[in-house]
C-alpha cells in the first residue's frame, strides 16, 4: 500500500507541474504550434479535476492532520 501511495504522491507532483508549467505556457500563442492554438483547455480538460481528486484521497484531502488518512481508512 505504501508503494501505490508513493506513486500517487508523485503523480500529483507530476500534474502540479502541468498546471504550473505547461498550461501557462499553452497562452504564449507565438511559442505555441498553430495548429494547438486556443486548444489548451481542449488538451488540459481534466487534469485541474484530477488533481483536485488525487489530493483530496491521497494528499490528506489539504484538511491537515496525518497524510494519506482518507487512503488509509478506504484500505482497512
């Protein structure tokens, strides 16, 4: 169990750095292909969703207290 939690721990890492990096970097029209202009919510849809979900079960849910609790409690 531990090791899926792992896992998922840096998939949010992985997907924070999306919306951080990469989305913002979808406005730049001049740096972007053309044929991918005005396409970013299109390529990005889910991930802001996908990330809220994978935090709020794996990332302790952003309420404080022990990491992983709702994880935790789904496994027992």
């Amino acid at each position: 169990m531990e090791e899926l939690i792992q896992t998922e721990e840096s998939y949010i890492r992985d997907m924070e750095w999306v919306v951080e990096h990469y989305m913002p970097a979808m406005d730049d029209i001049a740096s972007v292909p053309r044929n991918l202009v005005g396409k970013k919510n299109f390529i990005f849809s889910t991930i802001p969703q996908l990330l809220h979900l994978n935090k709020m079960y794996v990332g302790g849910g952003g309420g404080g207290g022990e990491p992983h609790t709702r994880i935790r409690h789904i496994q027992h």
